[in-house]
C-alpha cells in the first residue's frame, strides 16, 4: 500500500493497513471479546496474520488478551478507544517510522546537512501522523456523531473529511 504524502508516495506495508482493519473490528465490538478467527473472517484475512498483528498490539498496550477458560473463549478487546491511537502509534508499533535509521548509526554523519535535515523530516512526518486517529480512517463514532477532531482543523487546508468524501 502507497500512503501519499505531499504529493510524494510513501510505502506502508499491508500489514499496517490490516491492524487498522483488526482495531475498527474491535471497536464495532463495543467491549466484547473477539477472537482473532472472527476478525479473520470478516475482514478476509488470514487467521494467522491476525493473530500476529493482534499480539503485537497487545505487547503495546493496544489491545487487551484475555484467556480462555474451560468452555469460555478468550480473544480480544481494545486497551484505549480508537479515538485515543494515533496512526503514528500503529505505525511505529508495526514497522517504524524514522528515516535517518542508518544514518543515526554513523556517528561521522550527526552534523551533516543529510542528517539534519532527515531529522527535520521525521519530526514533521510524526507530528502529521500523530494528528490522525483511528476513529479518522473510519468515519463517526457509533452513536453517529463525528469524531471531536475534525479534519479541517487538523489540516487547515483541508475542508473535507476522507470518510465524508467518500460518502459522496
């Protein structure tokens, strides 16, 4: 997947595009326990890729694991309301975000211009990623009510909400 960013394309890995999947199909929950098959087979998913990101999530505080017990199924639930995890904590959790990486590990490079400006760009690119939340890539919250962040105000030159646009 091509994340597009300033008219420049970045690349995603699909597995990041699937946890935000997995994390809209646990908020539609509303609290209950979900299995990682469940989710595997709404979303069209492999059983074992889902259980993968589900517990990657869970070492991050993301989503809760609960154990099953006699003839009570375990499963899972989100930690925090998708509201509250920002595209920048998925990303990061998932594959990282950084693009000076290799160049921190070259200690010859810190006072170059490469490495300064890198540094300005991952600074720019978390902060636009932390603007986002889940509930963003999903539209309104359940009881139908936009998110309290709207996309205007978090882009300023933005008007339009993706998930309005696409209601078009």
């Amino acid at each position: 997947m091509w994340l597009s960013i300033g008219g420049e394309d970045m690349k995603i890995r699909q597995s990041t595009f699937y946890a935000f999947r997995i994390l809209h199909r646990l908020d539609e929950a509303q609290g209950r326990v979900v299995t990682s098959k469940e989710i595997a087979e709404k979303e069209s998913l492999s059983a074992g890729v889902v259980l993968r990101i589900l517990r990657t999530m869970s070492y991050s505080g993301i989503v809760d694991v609960h154990q099953g017990r006699g003839e009570v199924c375990g499963g899972f639930s989100l930690e925090k309301p998708i509201d509250e995890i920002t595209i920048l904590e998925v990303i990061k959790m998932l594959e990282g975000v950084d693009i000076c990486t290799n160049i921190d590990a070259d200690s010859r490079m810190k006072d170059t211009l490469m490495f300064l400006t890198c540094s300005r760009m991952n600074d720019e690119l978390k902060a636009l990623l932390e603007k986002y939340t889940i509930r963003d890539l999903f539209g309104p919250d359940r009881a139908g009510s936009p998110s309290d962040t709207t996309e205007a105000s978090k882009l300023g030159s933005l008007t339009t909400a993706p998930h309005k646009l696409l209601a078009r």
